[in-house]
C-alpha cells in the first residue's frame, strides 16, 4: 500500500495557524482527549490513515497537499480517504461484509459485483477507479492516467475556498487579509481579481512584485511559494535548484549511465538538508506544547 506522508511538524504548523488547541484539533475527530494528537506530533505515533481526511478538513487544507501520496491508490487507501474504518464501511454498505471487504483489500478475494457500485459512491469514487484500486490490491499494476497541471486560477480558488469556509469573500477582502498578514501591500484587489480570473501571472506582475505578491501568498494561505507557479515551471525550477547543489558540491547529479534517477551523492545531501530541517523545526517547539 503506498501510504499517504505525514509530516508533524507541518501538523503542528498548520495547527498554530488556525490557533486550535491539540484539544480543539482532537474535538473535530471525534477523539476523546487530545493525547493521540500530541502523540502525532511529537512523533511517538501516526495517525490512522482513516483519520487524515478529517485532519485536512479541519485545518483547511486539501489532503492531496497536506499529505501527499507516493504511489497509486489500491482499495484501503480509496476507504482510508473516504474517511472509514473497514468495519464502518462494511456496516454502511449492505452487499459486503467486513469479512469479505477484508479479503478484498489483503488481495485475496475480489469483491462480489454487486457490492463494487454501493462501495464506489461511498467512497465517493467510480466504479472503474474502484476496480483499478482493486486490482492494485491484488498486485497488478494499473496506471494512472496523467492528470493535467492545474492553473494557477484553479489552484488560487482552491485556498480561497478553504481559508474562507464561509463563503466567497470580494477580491478587495482577499487582498487585505493577505497584506495584514505579510504586513506590507504586497498585492492589491485588482491583482487578486484577475489571478481568480485566470490572467497569467506574468501579464499581472512586473519584476519584483511577482516574487513579493508570491511570498505573501504563500505566508497567508501557509503554502510555498512556489504553489502560485505554473506546475511545469515549478519542476523545472525544483531540478535546476537541485543541480545547483549537484554543482556546488561537485557531485554528479544522476546516477551512472543516467537511468537510476538521482545519484547517491545527490540523495545524501537532499537527507541531510531535511533532516537539518527537522531539527530546526524541533528547535521551534514551543514549551508545553504536548498539553495545548
């Protein structure tokens, strides 16, 4: 099963930044104290892989960027996104037992025909995504076909959508709460209006101001600011930043005969660079934290 990242620093970041109490984090998942939370986050365990929608929920955050998957979805992961445990779902969908659903996902048993519909809506998937998680389950490689880079437009109303639940807030609202934040009119209505509008980040911004409206952005909405490129840009950007240190280093950056990926070397200096990372997030823990 190829699980989803779960990052706790990144957790407790995201927690600060909606100002919610371990306790308020761990009220929004049904749990009863805020223990499993603060264990989350100090790393003495992860939450279930069924809990992770509802943790996306509650901060805001789309679960596909909050905790990334490596790899394709086989049928625990379709129900772990959906949000329920395999009894739960066995319980909701009258053509299927735990028993069986279990088969199902060990890969060891297809599930009955009759069953595939009812658990495709309640996982809120289709029933060929379904049977492609299915088939995972059982070893066999079902690729997925390439989304399309998302726009800018698409990717802006996303993080509008979540950082306003309330509803559609004016261009002029957008633009003031993300200039409080970053404490300097780094973006004006206008701006905002036709980045919702899908204008090209360029035709908006000149020189500098790209780079500042960015950075803004990005301190508001709790994201990089490399979430506000073009998908493809942004690729490219991430390899050439990664072949600058391939050359400041002066170590080769793909591997021999250049068909394994990125080289020993390179990765080593990438797991040294998280780590520092980490430790420094480590550092910024504030005191108390694990009774918030």
């Amino acid at each position: 099963m190829p699980p989803r990242r779960f990052d706790r620093g990144r957790l407790r970041e995201l927690r600060r930044a909606a100002e919610m109490r371990q306790r308020d984090l761990a009220q929004a998942l049904g749990l009863g104290s805020h223990v499993p939370v603060a264990s989350w986050e100090n790393g003495k365990s992860f939450p279930p892989a069924e809990k992770l929608p509802g943790i996306a929920r509650a901060l805001g955050r789309d679960l596909d960027l909050l905790f990334p998957r490596d790899g394709d979805p086989d049928l625990v992961d379709v129900r772990c996104d959906a949000g329920f445990t395999q009894g739960r779902a066995a319980d909701l969908v009258d053509e299927v037992s735990s028993y069986r659903l279990g088969a199902a996902e060990r890969g060891e048993r297809r599930l009955d025909e009759i069953a595939v519909r009812p658990l495709a809506e309640l996982y809120q998937v289709s029933v060929d995504e379904l049977l492609a998680a299915q088939d995972r389950s059982f070893g066999e490689l079902v690729p997925v076909e390439p989304s399309r880079p998302r726009t800018l437009a698409e990717k802006f109303t996303e993080l509008v959508q979540a950082a306003f639940p309330e509803g559609p807030p004016s261009s002029a609202d957008v633009a003031a709460a993300v200039n409080m934040r970053a404490g300097s009119e780094a973006i004006n209505s206008a701006e905002v209006e036709a980045l919702r509008a899908g204008v090209p980040s360029e035709e908006i911004f000149t020189g500098v101001a790209r780079a500042m409206a960015f950075e803004a952005l990005g301190l508001y909405f709790n994201v990089s600011p490399l979430h506000f490129e073009d998908d493809r840009a942004m690729e490219r950007r991430v390899l050439d930043d990664i072949r600058y240190l391939a050359e400041q280093h002066q170590i080769a950056l793909a591997a021999r005969g250049g068909e394994g990926g990125l080289s020993d070397d390179v990765v080593a200096v990438l797991s040294r660079l998280v780590a520092d990372e980490f430790r420094e997030h480590e550092g910024r823990q504030m005191p108390g934290e694990s009774s918030a």
